[in-house]
C-alpha cells in the first residue's frame, strides 16, 4: 500500500517545500506544470508534462519492523506451521523446516527488504531494473490476491469463535442432540466405544455442522454461505480497510498493537499449557527430530518457509518500500526472521502442548492420532482440548482466538498492502481509499464462497495451486532476476551504498547459488511428485488455469517490455529484448538526490569493469567482487 500526496491542480509550489526534490517520484501525464516561486509565472520553471509525487514514509523506523512483525509472524505460524508440523511428524519436520529457513528463508527476506528499502518500489514496479521480468511481480499479485481472498473468511471462522467463547457454556462442549454417534469435548477421560464407527467430538461435529454446514466433499457442490460467517467476514474486511485507508502512516500506528499484544496472550498460553497434564509429552513430540524422514519433507519445510515468513509474496517488498533510505534494513531482517522462527515453536508448543494434554484424558498414546489436519486442527482439535480445561476454559478460548484473530489480522493486512501497493505504482492518479475501497470489496465477494458447505475444500485446491505452485514458481525467477540477471555484485554496491555496509560471503553465496538451488529442486521435486485432487475435474482445471495465468505474465511482460523499445523489425526488436533486461535510466533510489549520486557512481564503476573472458570470470564478478 502507498500513500502519497497527489497534485490537487496541475502546479506545485516547490518553495513551500524548502526547494526540496529530494522526496518526489516523478509520472508522465499531460498538462502538468511545476512551479518553483510560489505560483510566479514569470519565474516558472520548464518542467512540464510531470506529475510530481510525494511518497509516503513510515512515521518511525520501529513502526516499519513492527508492521513486518504484523505481517510475517501471522496466520503462517499459528495456523498453518502446527497443523503442517503435525502432519509431517512433528520433530521430523521441525529440523529440516530450522535448515531450509536458515539458508532459504532469511536470505530472501533480508534480499527483498533491502531491494524494496533501496528502490521506494512495490513488487511490480521493482523490476524497473529489468523491466522484462516485470511479469514477476504481476504473477506474485495475482497469488497475494488468492492468499487475501481466503485470509479474510479465516479471519471471519476464527471472530465467530471468540464470540462464542464468551458464553456460559462453551457451545462445542456439548453434543446437539440432532447429532448421532457424538461424545461431549468436555467428557475427560477415554472414549470407549463397541461400534465399529469411532465417535465424533461434540467440537468437530460443531465446526463441521454448526459453522460450517460442511458437505462431504466438492462432489456435492459448493452451497451458500453462512448468514453468521457473512457478517463476521464483512467485519474483518471493515477492520482491514479502516486501518489502511488514510495510508500507511495509520497502518504503522495500528502496528503497535497487531505487534506486541498477540506476543501477551501467547506467554499466557504458553505458561498454561505447559502446567496441563501430558502437555509434556507433546511437546516433545514436537521437537524431538525422527532422522529417518528428514529427505521426505523438505518440499513441505520449503513451502511452510515461505508461507511463514511470507517472502515472494510482495508484502516484504511493498512494506520496506516506505521506509526512509538510510533505516538499518539488515538489523530489521535478523530481528524479524529469527522472531518468526522464535513464534513458530512457542506456537507449536502451545499446540502440541494442547494434544499431550488431549491425548492424556482420552488415553490415546500416538500424539498425532488425536490431531486433525488443516483447519481442523485450530477449529476442531484445540478447541475440543479447551473444552476438558478444568477452570475457566472460556478464558483460554477466548485468548486462543483473539490472539489468532490480531495476527491473522496483522497477515491480511500485509497481503493487502502489497496488492494496493502494486495497483497504485502502476496507476499513481488513483487514491488511496478509492483502491483499498474496491480491493476491500473485491476480498469481500471472492471470500464468501470459502464460507459455504464447500468451502474449505475449495480453499485447498486454490492454497494449492494458485498460492503454492506460484510462489515457488516466481520465488525462481525473483531469485535469478535478482541474483543473475541485476546481479549480486550491484546487490552488494547498492548495499554499501545505501547503508555504508559490506556484505558478508554468506549472503553472497545464499543470494547467488545456494537459495536458488534449493528453490529450483524443490519445485522439480513438487511436480514429479504432483497428484490432483480428489474433487471434481473442473476445479482442478480451474487450480491449473491460475497458476498458467500467472506464469505467463513472464512472457507477456517480456514481449511487452521489448515491444516499447523496439521498431517493426526483427533485428531491432531482438536487440530491444536484450535491452529490457537491463534497468531503466530512472532505476536507483526513489529521492532525487540519492539516485542522482547513485547514478553518477554506476557510471563511474561501469567504466572501470574488466571485461569478462569466461563463464568463471563472470561468475567471480558476480559473487565475489569488492564493493569498497
């Protein structure tokens, strides 16, 4: 998202603002003027068919890491980290998830904020340094916007919770009597039945029934909404709009609390958790590794990272792109990434510690038999443990909730930052309530066909394909664009030359090498091992078509780059593609002055490069060149 202050007629007085260009984006429109002598005609400068821009900045240093605390640590690591870990063996999953993170997810966290800090771009605008990839950040919008349309409808299933944790008697304790073969969650003690199909707890049997109406599987269509999720839903997109319509100022205000009170109810939780009984053993079943199946999950590890930290989606770039020039971009990104890290084990130890508990009353030994993949495990697992506390197990719920309702608060508030953000770089005229308005909307509409009988299922196949298969494909791309094709040798420059640090090996060899690596076997490793859903041919189609739809933004962008800068023949239009690969004359810091010097010092380096002999040649300039 991006808030700046537009031109209200077609002058500005500079004098007012102390002669200062440093802080203004300049835009081709038509029948613009700038005046610099306080609407003097006579001393009107000629600059003219400019739209001058001020673009707005975080209101502190602080209130940028807190938004990206916000963002980062949300839903991916309260909601989709325990039930993944669950899923994939707990410990056995914890351990490849710490490496990939360390060599996969930092390095780009700490790559995108320092691109998007450098340049004052959104992830489209961004590839100003190669406008031929620009289809990158298109296709990254297009999976923000299937990630925004179902974080929201979570956000609505998670607010009907918490008002129903306020009852006198949590609804889900007890079985409705309309339900057949239903034992009560608050019955603590083990469940022993003749029948040859298990009971059901009272607290799957109301997710399933009560909130969600949920049909069998897609085969049975999707429904109609919910009228109670409707109304929760349209109140988590109103939250969301207030906060960012009067910019990103209020946003970074708001950020204070969506930051630092969630960490308050997690150390509660915690504490509690840790004093139930057979909490302890679930806990370690969480962090005790299982050597044996380390090489079978790293393609979940890789995907939870991204999910987790939230890099390759755009927000990491749209958030940093407000900060000021000279913000301790690299402090920010150590302290974030390792937080998140901090967050996703407290949360699955609150979690396991939850099932020990649950698997303890019911007598139950294997720990993940008692836990439900996906969702179920927040709306149906957790709760259903909440249920058999021995005091107050409103209170607990009420906190669980409320805690994921901020966070998951926090995530769509960065999934929508980023879209708006991409919408105005690229249509600076529009302002900002009118596009977070009609974003706002749009979220709003799309979310109500996760809040129908068939929703969840549908959420699956769209998480799947249009979020998933996505990101990993552009995190590929972003990766070579940024490391190769712009190359990590001008990263390092810009780096010295924004903060006056030098970049260790490390990241060099990550940025270059390693993480690119690692992203590319594990996408070749999702496709070999690609199966479709066992839902109705059309929505797989329908997962295929989006995912198609946003990878060829890369070809489309690349010709349409070409096109720009090319005549008719073929001969100049192959010598323009080769050209969109290089930045564009305006590419550098977004205040005048910054890219003024910048610039001049890129010419200056240019003529001292030696030319490159070799593939090795190449490769050592790339990775290894001094920036001092």
């Amino acid at each position: 998202m991006e808030n700046r202050s537009y031109v209200g007629d077609s002058r500005v007085d500079l004098n007012g603002a102390g002669n200062n260009l440093s802080s203004v984006h300049s835009y081709d429109v038509s029948n613009t003027s700038i005046s610099s002598n306080g609407g003097d005609k006579q001393n009107q400068p000629a600059i003219t068919s400019k739209l001058v821009i001020v673009r707005d900045k975080w209101g502190k240093d602080v209130e940028f890491m807190l938004s990206c605390i916000a963002y980062s640590v949300g839903f991916g690591n309260v909601w989709k980290f325990p039930y993944t870990a669950l899923k994939n063996g707990g410990g056995a999953f914890l351990i490849p998830y710490l490496v990939v993170l360390f060599i996969v997810g930092r390095p780009i966290y700490y790559l995108e904020m320092v691109m998007g800090q450098f340049s004052s771009r959104g992830c489209v605008k961004i590839y100003d340094m190669a406008p031929a990839m620009r289809g990158i950040g298109v296709g990254q919008t297009i999976a923000m916007f299937i990630v925004m349309t179902y974080y929201a409808p979570i956000l609505a299933i998670t607010l009907r919770y918490l008002v129903a944790s306020f009852s006198a008697v949590l609804p889900w304790a007890k079985c409705d009597p309309s339900w057949t073969n239903c034992i009560d969650s608050d019955f603590a003690d083990q469940i022993i039945s003749n029948s040859t199909v298990p009971p059901k707890a009272s607290a799957e049997l109301y997710f399933l029934n009560t909130v969600m109406h949920k049909n069998d599987s897609l085969f049975d269509g999707i429904g109609t909404p919910d009228w109670r999720l409707t109304l929760c839903l349209l109140f988590s997109w109103l939250c969301v709009a207030i906060i960012l319509i009067n910019g990103i100022k209020s946003s970074g205000k708001a950020s204070y609390f969506l930051a630092i009170f969630p960490y308050v109810i997690i150390l509660i939780l915690l504490v509690h958790a840790c004093t139930l009984k057979g909490a302890f053993n679930g806990i370690l079943y969480f962090l005790t590794p299982q050597w044996d199946q380390l090489l079978n999950i790293t393609y979940e590890a890789v995907t939870q990272c991204f999910f987790s930290l939230s890099v390759c989606f755009g927000g990491i770039i749209a958030y940093a792109s407000f900060n000021n020039f000279s913000n301790n971009v690299y402090k920010d990104a150590i302290i974030i990434s390792w937080l998140d890290t901090f967050t996703s084990i407290i949360a699955g130890c609150i979690v396991f510690g939850v099932i020990g508990n649950l698997a303890y009353v019911t007598g139950e030994s294997d720990i993940q038999a008692v836990g439900q993949s996906g969702a179920g495990l927040t709306f149906m697992t957790y709760p259903n443990a909440i249920a058999k506390f021995e005091w107050l197990p409103q209170l607990f719920s009420a906190l669980f909730f409320l805690m994921l309702f901020i966070v998951g608060l926090g995530s769509n508030l960065g999934v929508t930052t980023s879209i708006v953000t991409a919408i105005r770089d690229q249509c600076p005229w529009l302002k900002n309530w009118q596009v977070v308005s009609v974003v706002a909307s749009v979220g709003f509409l799309c979310g109500l066909v996760y809040l129908t009988p068939g929703g969840l299922d549908l959420l699956d196949v769209l998480d799947y394909y249009g979020a998933k298969y996505v990101t990993l494909t552009l995190a590929v791309f972003e990766l070579v664009t940024f490391g190769w094709i712009y190359g990590v040798d001008r990263i390092c420059r810009d780096i010295k030359f924004m903060l006056g640090l030098n970049t260790s090996l490390f990241w060099r060899i990550c940025w270059g090498i390693v993480t690119p690596l690692v992203t590319i076997l594990i996408l070749l490793l999702s496709f070999i091992e690609y199966e479709a859903f066992n839902v109705p041919l059309g929505y797989n189609i329908l997962g295929w078509f989006i995912y198609i739809l946003a990878i060829l933004q890369l070809p489309g962008w690349a010709l349409y780059a070409a096109s720009r800068l090319s005549s008719k023949t073929f001969e100049t239009f192959v010598a323009s593609l080769k050209k969109s690969f290089r930045p564009l004359p305006e590419w550098g810091p977004g205040e005048v002055a910054d890219r003024t010097r910048y610039q001049e010092e890129v010419e200056q380096h240019e003529t001292t490069l030696p030319r490159d002999r070799n593939v090795s040649d190449f490769i050592k300039r790339r990775l290894f060149s001094k920036t001092s």
